[in-house]
C-alpha cells in the first residue's frame, strides 16, 4: 500500500491478447504471478509494468530520485513489477473487505476510525497537536535501491493547496513541511540535508485522496534505535526496515 502513500492508475487501456501471452511467464516471480491478478484490475500503466520481469526494472537511485522529485515528475515513480502484483491484489482485496483503500487505512493502520469523532483534528494548524498526524513506514514502497527508506506522514488536518485539482502546496503549507521534516527526521537523526528529500504527490496520483499525506525518503539512515523510535507508533518496523536495507539487523 502506502498502507501509504498509494497511487490510481491512469485511465485505463487494453492489453492485447498476444502482449499477455508472451510475456506472463516471464512475468512470475515472488509470490504473486500475473495468473492470480483478475484481468480487470490490469490497467492503465500498471497493465505494462506488471507483466514484465522483475530483471527489466532499474531500482531508483538517489540521484534519479532527485531528479525525478526536484523536476516534480511524481508519476515516474514506480513499484518492482512483482512488488506491483502483490499491491493490485491486496488493494482489491482491501476494497472487497472494506469498500475503499482509506477505510482500512483508517482503522487498521491509523487508528482513526470507524467513528469520525477519532479522525477529527484536534489543532487548528499542521503540526500543531501530535494526535493529529502518524508517521508509518510504507507497507509497498516503489523501487527504490536498497538502504531507501519510504515512510507517509499523514495528517487529520487538510493540507493547504493552491488547487485542490493538482494538489500543489500553499507556501505556507511547503514551509511548514520543510519545518517538521527537519526537526523530526534531521535533526534527530543527524543527516545531511541532501540525504532527505519529501513529495506530496498530485491529486491525479492518489488513490486515497480522504486522508492528506505526504511522502518523506531518507537516504541510509543511521541503523540504531532514532528511526525506530520515530515510528514508534507503527508495528514491526525493525522487520520493515530490514527487508529494504541490508544493514538492518533483526
């Protein structure tokens, strides 16, 4: 998921019959192969890049990651075709089971429902109140190289836009972000401000649009307990965190 940060697929295109035939078994690798994706969830840019062979994916860097998000081209991002089978079958497992992707997020994963009396803010301002916003690892991170960690911020309270449309930030909202980045991932961790970098992907790219976020990437942060204790209110981090960087321990 994002269990965090989660994008649609644009809209949707065909596959012609021969393009699945070929490439289907190439395409089985992990625990999910194309077979068990129904063809109807096949769509769009994810109707490409899950048929392919985890072999023709080139893992993100940081420097194309900074190219990619300084340049704010959001929708080249993308996840490890097996990675991105097992995400299109949990998201429709997750909306049979409970109707949209928010839902689960806000009850089994925030915390903040089914009752809207958990999910209503608490502050009037970002950051103003700790109970209005949770840091959790993403549960389907994109195809970052290893030692990448992708964590979602997300908030009670609406991030200010300047158009809901294309979801682009208020000043005042980019500020704000760029303040809580620093005191809660730099300064506590002690990296370079080059080893951090934050996006808030564009409404089209957004697949749980009832609940803001926003996406922060640390570059190989130090391995002790600092980040452990950053997303202490997530479950099983340290197991996260160790199955994207090798230097993790468990």
């Amino acid at each position: 998921m994002d269990g965090s940060g989660l994008e649609t697929e644009p809209e949707a295109i065909g596959i012609v019959e021969p393009v699945l035939e070929s490439v289907k078994e190439a395409a089985v690798s992990g625990d999910v192969s194309i077979e068990h994706i129904p063809r109807h969830l096949l769509v769009g840019a994810d109707a490409v890049n899950a048929l392919r062979p985890d072999s023709d994916f080139v893992r993100y860097s940081w420097d194309r990651l900074k190219e990619i998000i300084g340049s704010n081209q959001l929708s080249l991002l993308g996840r490890v075709p097996s990675d991105l089978r097992k995400y299109i079958l949990w998201k429709a497992q997750t909306i049979e089971k409970y109707g949209k992707v928010s839902n689960f997020i806000l009850q089994e994963r925030l915390h903040w429902g089914p009752g809207e009396e958990l999910a209503a803010p608490s502050g009037s301002s970002l950051f103003e109140c700790r109970s209005d916003y949770k840091i959790l690892m993403n549960d389907f991170p994109y195809g970052f190289e290893k030692g990448i960690v992708h964590v979602v911020v997300w908030t009670k309270l609406a991030i200010p836009k300047l158009d809901t449309a294309v979801a682009d930030l208020t000043p005042a909202a980019r500020a704000a972000i760029e303040e809580f980045v620093d005191k809660t991932f730099r300064l506590p961790l002690e990296m370079q401000v080059e080893d951090i970098l934050w996006f808030k992907n564009w409404a089209a790219l957004m697949s749980v649009r009832d609940i803001d976020h926003f996406h922060v990437l640390l570059n190989r942060p130090p391995v002790d307990e600092r980040l452990v204790d950053i997303l202490g209110e997530d479950v099983d981090v340290k197991r996260k965190w160790a199955a994207i960087d090798p230097r993790v321990e468990l």
